[in-house]
C-alpha cells in the first residue's frame, strides 16, 4: 500500500509523513466561513449549516488517509499515541473556550441556566454534547428558546466519537486482512445505512433534532471521506501510473457546483434532505477533495490555495469554537449594531480570539514547545485556567442575585371597581400575558379566565409563513370562533382581552391566494375576521379591550439565519392600525383599544426590560412577573365593573 505526491511539503499530525495539500486548507476555510456567515445572519447562504458535513467528510477523508498510510509503514496502528495527539490537538483550545463560557455565564447568563450551561460544558469537554442535547430534548430547530452557547459542540462531538472508534474499526478490519476493494464497498455500504437510518427516523412534521445531533444518522459525511480516502489508494495500488487528473476535476466541478447550489438555496427545514440530501452533499464535497488533491494546477485546487484562504483554514478549529459564543455575547441589543456593522463586528472578535489561541495556545502544544521556551509560562497559565473550568464544570455556581421586582402596586383611580370577570382570548403571547395577569386578578379578587390558545391567529385554516417557510395552521386553531362563543357563554365575562402577535402578522397562504401582511387583500381578510371575533365576545354585553401587539425580538439561534419578517417592528405597527381603524370605524364605546406599547416599549421598539424586571424570555412570550407587572399597569384602563 502506497500514498505518493509530487508536493514537496509534508505535516505530520498523525505521527506519520502525508502530503500536504494546500487545497484541503481552503476548504476548511470555505466550509467554516459559510457556518460563521449562516449564523451571522446571511440569508444569502441559507444552507451555510452544511458547512458541518463539509467537515465531516474531511475529517474521514484525512483520518482514514493517515490511519491507513500509518500501517502500510509499521504494520499496526499506535492507538494511543493516535489519541493523545487527538488530545494534545484539540483540548487545549477547547479548554480556553470553556473559560470563556465560564465568564459568560457568570456575566451574562440568567441565574435559571446555569446548572444547563454546566452540564453542557461537561458533555462538551467529554465529547457527548450531541446525545446530551437529544436526551435533555434541546431542539435545535426551536423557534422561541434561547440556546446553549455551547450547543454548536454537537459536531465536535461526533468527529470525537469518530476518533475514538475509527482506529479500532480500521485496526480490526486489517488484522482481518481486508483488502481496499472490499474495505471501501463496507465504508460505502455503511454510509448509505446511515441514509437509510436517518430516513426511517425522520417524521416529516416533527422536530427532527434526533436525526440531526445523532452520531448514528449523521456518520454518513465521515464515512463518505473514508470510502473516498480507501478508494483513491486502491485505485492509486492497481496501476503504478497515477490516474489522469481531468476525470476527477470534471467530478469535482460538478461536485463544486452542487455544493454552491445547497450552500445557497438549502434550508435546513427542507424534508427531503433527510431522504439522501446530506448524502447528496456528502458526495459532492468527496468529489470537491479528489480534485483538490491531484498534483497538477486545476481550476478545484487553485480556487482553494490561495495564502489568505489556507491561513483561515489553519484557525478554523479556534474559528468553529469561538464563533458562536462570540455570536450569542455580542447581540444586536448588547452593542447597539446590526445588519453588516454587527456581522464585522463579530467577525473580526472571533477572528481576533482564534488567531491568538492558535498561535499562544494551539500550535504550541501540539508542536510540543510547551516543554521549553519563553512560551511556557503562558502555556502554564492555560493549563491552569483550564483547571478553573473544571472547577465551573463540577462545582455549582453560584451568583449573587437581585430579588425580582415584584409586580408594581396596583392602585385604582377613582371609586369605580374593577371588573369582577375578565376573559383573555388570543394567542400563545395573550396565553403566557395571561399567567401574570392571573396573579394579579387574584391579588383583586378578579376572576380571570386565560383562554389564550398556541400558535392560533386568527386563521381558520391554510398555512402562516413562518421563519421563511410555510407551516400549517393549527387544527386546534381552526375552530376558534366556536371556542369564543363557549366562553362567552360559560364565562360572562365583563371585559374581553382581545391579544394577537406573531400568529396575525404573519403571511397566509388561504384557498390558494397568497394573503401578504400589509397588502389590502390581507387587511380585509384579518378586519373582517376580527369583526366576527368582536361581534362575539360582545354578544352577551360585555366590552371588549383589543390590546396592541407587543415588538419582538427573537434571539439567535443556532443554525437558524433570521429571517422572521414578523419581529420587523413595521408590521406590529401595522397591526396596530388595524385594530385603532377598526376601533375607530365601529365608533362603540364597548370596544377600545389599549396600547401596551406604551409601557412596555416606550420608545416605540422593542425592549426586554422595565424597572429592572425581564419581560419575554424569548423575545416573545412574557414571563410571569412582566405579566402581572402589565396587569398592574393595565387594569386601571379597564372598563369599570357594572
């Protein structure tokens, strides 16, 4: 078994000499930037999560490549000396960023996350982190919660799991005497069962996140770079003349092509890519590799080599480690930029700390001049800071903390009482507003029915564009107005809270007919549903209160571009023209309206924070104390009790 190439240069980071290939470099670097940019916000690259498989399929590429030649030369496999290299590789940059994640929580982090943060970290440093977000059911496509800033580990984990087995698998299947032929039909065969598997386990409809994180159903990148690396040196065994290059550049432009195509218009939501489109990607990135190894200059090989691109490549680790929680720290909110101001911003931090850990920390270590030189007192440090983390990961954390701002005293002008019933009917905002406010009704004596309903607008059917993508409404959603009536009926409420957000500002797709937000079409279709809607809470004489919708401001998720339309802040105050048209048309004075806005957004955008108290968790959804906080502000605009 031979591994030949013309370049002059070689690395050694497997403990044996194997050609360098520049390109290889620049694809790191393609496939890291692409992530950055996808969770930067990019939606040209809505695909940029595929930059992941990228590095999956490199990662089996090279491991099994360096694996094989290793035995070729001494006829075994040093297993652990293969592992501590894997060790001395990539813990020491691990271990700063959980440094930096230990500051993050203790600066940043709610006191609630902390114990989460904690266990991630530990799954993180083990290298379990993508089984320990599927068995504490941590979505990754979650439109609402905030994420882990380590929840992009995921992968780290599985390329770890595979260094782990793949030597034993790869020994074992030698010793057997299996030869490259068979060896890489096996490898082909098991990542096609790896297709198959994450097809089965995927339910359209469902939140995937099992088949995304599972090292199971996502080992097909890995093990489609090693049947490229066995393939390639059972080709190269057959014939002592090396194969002409230009049948592998035509595969890897058109594999180049396919990938730029994914990169670009790809969501990570698309149902058929767990029918074989991460396989699709897997292949064509394969192709991209063995174009980029051939010795001659070819268009794949070149378009990768450049110095600036080779040099990103050589960080991408630290880049890939720091680039989210850099993401997660440095929010719109926090430094006051967004759009391309922020995405410099947060480009040129993470590179700032990626280039210092490669070269202090990374590089050092790894070329073992940890062991004398003007650098080891620095190395030391780390090494001792690393220490620190370990005490973040054991040992509780525990951080001074305010007392909540208890809900604002409620004092009520005048003589007239409050309402004794209040009914609180909308969405999945109106039905967590509703659980504060239920604390404050109990404090009055009032009662309060909250009859808020999830992800139910004002719909009857058809599909709300949502993050990009059109969903279905809600079956439960589609009989409201019934819903309504029962209430009334049950209930005799004196005041209705009439709370709508996300759920009617959103596009609708309806019998065919695009209805968008802010067109004629869409403002005749939600006035005259909310007319139906009016017309019934006050059928038994009760008034109705329509309460302005709130501004939103999702958090950053990981994987996740932002792309919902529905936090642009012009669309809530669309919606809030409606209703004071509407209001106003009907000229009824059991019909008003009350702009929340006015205390919760008093600056007309969005804001997470009154007298010190956290309104939404998420950006949307209230938590209870902002709830009884508004309720305080609120029932004094209420109709008086008859």
């Amino acid at each position: 078994m031979t591994f030949s190439s013309s370049s002059p240069r070689s690395v050694k980071p497997s403990g044996v000499s194997i050609p360098y290939q520049p390109g290889l470099d620049g694809l790191r670097a393609v496939a890291v930037l692409v992530v950055m940019a996808y969770h930067g916000g990019v939606t040209g690259l809505r695909g940029g999560f595929l930059g992941v498989d990228i590095f999956f399929v490199l990662s089996g590429y090279l491991i099994t490549t360096l694996l094989l030649v290793e035995y070729s030369r001494t006829q075994t496999i040093a297993l652990i000396a293969f592992w501590a290299r894997r060790a001395r590789r990539l813990l020491p940059a691990l271990g700063v960023v959980l440094i930096g994640i230990l500051i993050y929580a203790i600066l940043v982090a709610k006191p609630d996350r902390l114990d989460s943060i904690r266990d991630d970290a530990l799954s993180s440093l083990t290298y379990v982190a993508n089984w320990r977000f599927v068995f504490s059911n941590q979505s990754y496509f979650s439109q609402f919660s905030v994420p882990s800033p380590l929840r992009h580990m995921w992968s780290l984990a599985i390329e770890e799991q595979f260094y782990f087995i793949w030597p034993l698998v790869i020994l074992l299947l030698l010793k057997l005497r299996v030869r490259l032929a068979p060896m890489t039909m096996i490898f082909g065969a098991a990542a096609v069962a790896s297709t198959v598997l994450m097809a089965i386990l995927f339910s359209s409809g469902s939140d995937p996140s099992r088949v995304y994180y599972g090292t199971d159903t996502r080992a097909q990148a890995l093990l489609i770079g090693a049947t490229l690396a066995t393939g390639l040196l059972y080709l190269r065994q057959r014939s002592e003349k090396r194969a002409p290059s230009a049948p592998w550049v035509r595969l890897g432009l058109l594999g180049a092509v396919v990938v730029t195509l994914m990169l670009v218009f790809v969501r990570d939501t698309a149902s058929w890519m767990y029918y074989g489109g991460y396989l699709l990607v897997a292949l064509a990135t394969a192709a991209v590799i063995a174009a980029a190894i051939q010795p001659r200059r070819n268009a794949i090989k070149s378009s990768l080599s450049p110095v600036w691109l080779r040099q990103i490549g050589k960080i991408s680790y630290g880049l890939y480690l720091w680039h989210w929680p850099v993401f997660l720290t440095l929010t719109s909110e926090r430094i006051g930029e967004s759009g391309v101001v922020l995405l410099v911003i947060r480009f040129a931090v993470t590179f700032a700390i990626a280039t210092t850990s490669f070269y202090v920390v990374e590089l050092p270590i790894r070329q073992q001049h940890w062991r004398k030189g003007p650098r080891k007192a620095v190395l030391v440090t780390a090494m001792a800071a690393g220490a620190l983390a370990g005490l973040f990961i054991f040992l509780p954390i525990v951080r001074p903390t305010s007392t909540p701002n208890k809900a604002v005293a409620i004092e009520l002008t005048g003589t007239s009482p409050p309402p004794a019933r209040i009914l609180v009917v909308g969405d999945s905002v109106a039905q967590t507003v509703g659980q504060g406010f239920e604390r404050g009704a109990n404090d009055l004596g009032v009662d309060l029915f909250n009859r808020g309903q999830l992800a139910c607008g004002l719909a009857e059917g058809g599909q709300l564009s949502r993050g990009g993508r059109w969903v279905d409404v809600e079956p439960t959603c589609t009989n409201w107005k019934n819903d309504w009536a029962s209430y009334v009926k049950k209930l005799k409420p004196e005041v209705s809270l009439v709370l709508f957000d996300v759920f009617v500002i959103s596009d609708l797709r309806l019998n065919d007919r695009d209805l968008a937000f802010g067109k004629p079409a869409s403002d005749k279709y939600l006035t005259e549903q909310l007319s139906k809607g009016v017309d019934i809470l006050r059928s038994d004489g009760g008034s109705v209160v329509l309460l302005t919708a709130p501004y939103n401001n999702r958090p950053e998720r990981l994987g996740q571009p932002i792309e919902w339309t529905e936090d642009d802040p012009a669309r809530v105050d669309h919606w809030n023209k409606l209703l004071r048209d509407y209001a106003k048309g009907l000229n009824d004075p059991q019909v008003t309206v009350v702009d929340i806005n006015e205390y919760l957004s008093p600056k007309g955008k969005y804001t997470n924070s009154v007298s010190g108290t956290e309104l939404r968790y998420d950006g949307v959804h209230f938590n209870p104390d902002a709830g009884e906080m508004l309720f305080g502000w609120l029932i004094p605009k209420l109709p008086a009790s008859a």
